[in-house]
C-alpha cells in the first residue's frame, strides 16, 4: 500500500505522530515501543519531505521540531485536561459524601446525572471566576 501526502500534510502527520505518542508514552515508566516505533518511522521521511531540521539521524524529533506548534497543543490540552479532571474528582467527591454510596447506586441514571451536572456546574463556575485562589487543604 503506498499513501500520498503533500509537504503540508506530511507536517500535520509528523506532528499527529508526535502527539500521539506523547500522549500515549509520556507518563509511563516503560513506554509502549510499538507507538515510539511508527512515530520513528514516519519520522525517517522528514528529509523527503524538506523538513531535515525536524528529524535527527536516528528519526527522533529535534529540538527544532519540539519548538514548532506542538508545545501549544500540549500546553493547550494539559491545561484543559486539568481543568476537566479537577472538576471531575471535586464533583465525584461531593456527590459521594452527600450522598454515599448505596444511595447513588439506587439513583436513575436521570437523576445521578442532574445531580452531578449540578455540581459539576458549581466547581465549573467556581475555577472559572477564581482559578484554583480559593483552593486550599483542610486539617
């Protein structure tokens, strides 16, 4: 099989390679060698493509490469990924402590769902206005 990329699209893959695999290896002790493998190997073309600066001799990304857009996208998706799983574990919590357990098991999905929506929407309202401010740890 033989796939055809143009120059621009060949840019968006690497860095789809990139991003992937970070996503996927980044906080591993042991990485998954399958997906550092194919980001090497769409990497090897990098001199095909003109983009020699982006690829070192052993198809890793260079420094150049890591200084491109790519540092946005993780910033962009750490940042929001914490947001969301802030919110999710103070909500998770909440509802747990008001409710308990064996009572949110006996809840509808309706009603678990427009209960934790609600204080979804209070901590979501909360980080918003304030940020992480008014966080603190209780003794």
């Amino acid at each position: 099989m033989k796939i055809n990329f143009t120059k621009k699209q060949y840019l968006q893959l690497l860095k789809m390679a990139y991003l992937g695999n970070w996503m996927i290896n980044a906080q591993r002790e042991k990485t998954i060698k399958e997906y550092d493998e194919v980001e090497r190997y769409i990497f090897s073309f990098a001199k095909e493509f003109g983009y020699n600066e982006y690829a070192d001799e052993k198809n890793f990304p260079t420094k150049q490469f890591e200084e491109t857009d790519v540092t946005d996208f993780q910033e962009e998706y750490d940042n929001e990924t914490f947001w969301e799983e802030l919110i999710r574990h103070f909500s998770t919590r909440d509802l747990e402590q008001t409710h308990g357990d064996e009572a949110i098991g006996k809840m509808s999905i309706e009603e678990f769902f427009k209960r934790y929506n609600m204080i979804e929407e209070k901590y979501a309202n909360e980080f918003k206005k304030h940020g992480i401010e008014r966080l603190g740890i209780l003794k």
